[in-house]
C-alpha cells in the first residue's frame, strides 16, 4: 500500500534507511511507521513533518 509518507519519500528519492537515519530510529521502525502498522508519539511525527517539510495532516491524516 502507497501510504502518504511513503509516497513523498518515493517522490523525494530518499531511501528508508536514510530516514531512519536522519531520525535516529531503526530501519523497522520507520517500515512500521511509513507502512501505517505503528503510529509515531507527536514527537516523532514533529520531526518526520520537518524533514519532510509537509504538515503532520498530510503525512498522516491527523491533526497534532
């Protein structure tokens, strides 16, 4: 399943492990997050919406 996080990492050409990386959490973390299996703390969806520049609503369909 194309999830949003995942669509804007694809569009950005970003490979996972470089997220995970540039968030300081382990490659199956982010797989469970970016495949919608795990909902990040507020905290983590914070910095995955910085680095990715986009709200936390478009990236996960929620409000903060």
């Amino acid at each position: 399943m194309l999830t949003p996080i995942r669509y804007y990492r694809l569009l950005r050409g970003w490979k996972a492990a470089e997220v995970a990386r540039r968030l300081e959490i382990s490659p199956s973390y982010w797989s469970r997050i970016e495949s919608g299996r795990l909902k990040p703390p507020l905290s983590l969806r914070r910095r995955i919406a910085g680095i990715f520049q986009l709200s936390q609503t478009v990236l996960f369909g929620v409000h903060p």
